[in-house]
C-alpha cells in the first residue's frame, strides 16, 4: 500500500471540503494506492453524525464521491466531475467506533466516463454502504486547464 500525495494544496485558495488537510470543517482525507484500489482511513467525529452515533448519509456519500475522484485522477490519469451516484446504505456506521475504510476501484472506462464502484466499512470491517459512480472525464490538456490537474505523476 502506497500513500498518495495530495498535489493541490500547492494553490492559493484550494479548500476542499473533502480532502484538504487544512480544512478544520472538512473531512481532511488523505489517500492511499492498493492494487486495484485506492483507499481512505477516516476517523469520524461527532458533529458529522445524522442520528445519535450514527455518520449522517450524506457524509458517507461524500466520502465515496471523493474516493472516486482520486480514481479518476490516479487509475485513469484525467480529471472530471461527478455525473452520477447511486448509493445504497447497507448498516450504520457509528462516529464513535473508531476509524472507517473507504475505498474504490475503476471498473470500466470509455472516452467520456469513467465507472467505478465504491465502498464503506465500519470499524470491523463489515460492508456499511457502497456506490455505484459514474464520472464525466475531461482530456487530460483540458483537466489541466479547467480543474488545475497537475498531472498523475503528482500523486506519487
């Protein structure tokens, strides 16, 4: 397993939500190259909860929309935007277990998008939810240009 470097925190003004490490209000992922996967430990806090304990779904749902992204730019060396996300919620994953698993893997790619399958255990490793998530891509000249990819060989 190899960790991935996170390229954009080299911009002035980069904020993401999901994984810049600076953002005290973001989930602060950081990203990591297994196989065919890549892969996010995450620990949960509190004030990402739904219900009491329980992580809210919509964090779940971003943590894999990110872990796409990274797919994107590390499996199939382009960047894009989210064009669709079919999650399905399997069992809740609790903010005070301890940490999670997200991962995902490209499973099929073609000169517009890019399909990936994605994933969420809990603290001991049971399948919590998972998605199915299809992403426009862009050229990589365009990537550049557009959304300030830097390229895939930045990542390592």
């Amino acid at each position: 397993m190899k960790k991935l470097n996170n390229p954009f925190v080299q911009f002035e003004g980069y904020n993401c939500f999901a994984c810049d490490p600076n953002n005290q209000e973001g989930l602060q992922m950081d990203f990591y190259e297994d196989g065919e996967y890549i892969l996010s430990e995450w620990e949960p806090k509190s004030y990402f909860q739904g219900y009491l304990n329980v992580l809210h779904g919509g964090i779940q749902s971003t943590l894999m929309d990110e872990i796409a992204s990274w797919i994107v730019y590390v499996k199939a060396k382009k960047a894009g935007v989210t064009a669709s996300m079919n999650v399905k919620f399997k069992k809740p994953v609790y903010v005070n277990k301890g940490k999670i698993t997200v991962r995902g893997k490209l499973k099929e790619m073609n000169r517009k998008f890019a399909f990936i399958q994605g994933e969420l255990f809990d603290h001991a490793g049971n399948l919590c939810a998972e998605a199915d998530i299809k992403y426009f891509v862009y050229p990589e000249e365009v990537a550049r240009k557009k959304l300030y990819y830097p390229g895939p060989d930045s990542f390592y």
